[in-house]
C-alpha cells in the first residue's frame, strides 16, 4: 500500500513538470518575437481578445437568464 501512495504523489509533480514545460515552450518565441514594437501590440491586442472571449463564454455557459 505504501508503493501506491509514493506512486499517487508522483502526479502532482508530474502535472507541474509538464505545465511548466508546455508554458515555456509557447513564451519562449513569444518574448522572441515581443522585442519589435508593432508585434508586442499585436500580441497584447491577441491576450486581451483571447480572455475577454474566454471570460464571456463561461459567463454565458454559467448564466441562469436568457441572454436575448
């Protein structure tokens, strides 16, 4: 039973290990890219638009009244 739970412990580790990696590897050419001005509006415009879109379909998923 205690080799179970070593195991089980091992996946929160892993969970970060992997997220880490994954975010490195998408900001790592985005700061390439971010040193010329008009990419780094760009790329500011491209978050601002992805979370207000994120923001206002969860708020729709979540809703309880009619959106019209």
């Amino acid at each position: 039973m205690r080799e179970f739970f070593l195991n089980v412990t091992r996946y929160p580790r892993y969970l970060v290990a992997l997220g880490l990696g994954v975010a490195n590897s998408v900001l790592e050419p985005l700061t390439a890219r971010a040193r010329n001005p008009v990419t780094a509006v760009a790329l500011i415009g491209a978050a601002v638009s992805g979370l207000l879109s994120v923001g206002l379909i969860l708020r729709a998923m979540v809703s309880t009244e009619p959106l019209a």
